[in-house]
C-alpha cells in the first residue's frame, strides 16, 4: 500500500508557520510547524511521504471503557476513536479535542519506543510513533514503575514540545496504568489509567526540562479503563494496594523519571451491609482518608454529590483493579488521581 500526498509550505514572515500535509493509514493529517521546530531554511518544501503499513497493533474494542474526570474542558474519557490512534480502547480527548486517542497505542507506546531506543528523558519523533522518519521534536519523555503494598504500576509523563494537529494540545501528560504481579501494565482489553494533565505553558517549550506544567489552575486529574464492572460483586475485605499522582514535575510531585507518589490501602466490603471503600492514601505529611465513601451496584464508587462529591471512581476487571479521582482540597494543585489492584480479601461474582 502506497499513498503519497504533496505538502507546500510557503512562508512570508517569521510568524507564519510551515504547514506539512502528511498520509498516514490512509488518512491525512495537518502538521503546523513553526521555523524554529523544524530548523528549517524557508522556502517552499514539497514532501513525499509513504504511509507505513502494519506499523502498530490492531487491536479489538475493549468492552465497557469508563471513567472520570475533574474538569472536561481539559480532559473528557472515552473510547478511542482517533483517526490514526483509535480502537475502541481506554481514551482521552484533550484540551476540546473531537476525539479520543488510544492511550496505550498512542502516548503509552510511543513513549516506551523512544525510551526504549535513546534512554529515559529522550525526544520522542514521528518513528516511535510509526511514521517515517522526520525532524520534529514531538515531545519529552520519561518512564517509571513503583508498587504499593503489594501492588505494580507503571507511570508514563509526557511533556509535549511541537504543536500538531495530528496529536491532542497539552504541555504535560502523566499516565499511571495498574499492573500485573510481574510489573507487567494490564493487557488492552483490561487496561486500567488514571493521571493528571496541563496545558501548554505560554511561550516556546524548550527542548529539555521537566517542568509539565502542573503548576497551572487548568490541571485536570482523569481516570479511565476497559472493562468497567457494571454490576458490583460481593467482596469481603478486599483489599487494594493503591498509588495517587499528583504535581508530576513539581518539588511536591517529583521529577517524572521518579515521581513522588500517594501511597496506601483501600478496603471493599460490597454485599455484607457495609456498601463501603475505607481506608488511605499518603504522601508525607499529606493523607487523604476515604472514610464515607460508597459502593454502588454498578461499579462506581463516589463520596458526596454534586459539588460537594470529592471522590469518584470505579471498579474493573470483575474488581481486581480500580482507579478513581480525590478532589482534596480548595484548588486543582490537591487534586489526585489514584489506581490500584487487589493484593488480598475475597470478590465473589
């Protein structure tokens, strides 16, 4: 399979930007990239670009992704349906985003692919994404794993440089994803996330920092999953070793190669006339109690309603796993985002 499609970028002034029109899967996408990104002479570029075939996983639709968010102007859940990342999988549409990019097949891989090649806090390029090889510094990027009484997680932090139209507007994204005993993240199909994300700063992003942004009152804390329970199990003193991002890249949050983290136990007793998620999570001095939170028969699990509900999440996987969002305090900085999987008590379907 080859197509090929002609970009022409004509610039007349510093503030006009060279445009790339590129084929990717069929589908063509916008790239509006400004001199300084490209380091490019101006002048008027035409460009062939084959569409690579085969360049990622096809993955089948997860059933019943769900999840939540603290602010929908800055994140909204959902499956994915992105023209070149979709699938019907765990989702974020980002900054009023159309659509929903694939998390694991998207950000997550792409991340891993670069590390993987050049070393934690690399440039991630067009390549780990899939496409042919161009000069664009598309973002910074760094990977870490913790665990928590028990528990495995694997924690992606994205810090985006050059602005295209074909991948979601933000200046951090930090992806937590639950586990297995091996350390190895859930498979698509059961994937469970959760995170934080910030707008882009003001000015032009330099080429190496770890400042995500955080720090900006537009943060959002977001969580999401594939196989969401719809109807609660019994489970008896279930127990889940949980981690909370938080501040990814701020003093409080730490560096993103080595976040600091919430850390704690949470304990379902759904069925025996409790109906209750108890128990903690801490960073330092900081601890946010889960007392008052209820089990719903559908899998969700919130405290209080309305604006006065600050906790919200769900149950996965027939509740081996959960994720949810705390809001703890006046302003979006104490926001958390948390997720977990059970370490030990007893789930009866």
């Amino acid at each position: 399979m080859a197509a090929t499609l002609r970009a022409i970028a004509a610039a007349t002034s510093e503030n006009v930007p060279d445009v790339f029109l590129l084929v990717f899967r069929k589908k063509p996408a916008v790239f509006n990239l400004n001199q300084e990104d490209m380091k490019m002479k101006k002048s008027t570029l035409a460009l062939a670009i084959m569409a690579l075939a085969g360049s990622g996983a096809v993955f089948a639709a997860s059933p019943n992704v769900q999840g939540g968010s603290s602010n929908p102007a800055g994140v909204v859940v959902g499956s994915s349906n992105h023209s070149l990342f979709g699938g019907g999988n765990s989702g974020v549409a980002l900054d009023g985003a159309g659509s929903y990019i694939d998390l694991a097949g998207g950000p997550i891989k792409g991340s891993n692919t670069a590390i993987a090649a050049r070393g934690d806090g690399t440039i991630m390029r067009p390549a780990d994404i899939g496409m042919l090889p161009l000069p664009i510094n598309i973002a910074q990027v760094w990977n870490a794993t913790d665990s928590s009484n028990g528990a495995n997680f694997a924690i992606n932090s994205i810090r985006q440089i050059t602005q295209i139209s074909l991948a979601p507007q933000f200046g951090g994204l930090v992806i937590g994803q639950v586990a297995n005993a091996s350390g190895t993240p859930l498979a698509v199909g059961s994937g469970v996330y959760f995170g934080e994300w910030a707008p882009r700063a003001a000015g032009t992003p330099p080429s190496n920092s770890t400042d995500l942004n955080m720090g900006s009152a537009s943060r959002t804390v977001w969580y999401v999953g594939d196989n969401a329970v719809s109807s609660m199990p019994t489970a008896v003193n279930a127990t889940y070793g949980v981690i909370g991002i938080n501040g990814v890249g701020t003093t409080a949050g730490g560096t993103p190669d080595n976040p600091n983290l919430y850390k704690g136990t949470l304990t379902a007793n759904y069925g025996s006339g409790t109906n209750t998620l108890s128990g903690s999570i801490s960073r330092g001095a900081n601890t946010l109690s889960f007392a008052g939170t209820t089990i719903h028969n559908d899998g969700r699990f919130t405290r209080g309603s309305g604006s006065s509900e600050d906790i919200n999440g769900r149950f996965y996987n027939g509740a081996q796993a959960l994720a949810g969002i705390h809001k703890a305090g006046a302003g979006v900085a104490d926001d958390v985002a948390f997720g977990g999987s059970k370490v030990s008590g007893t789930i009866t379907p």
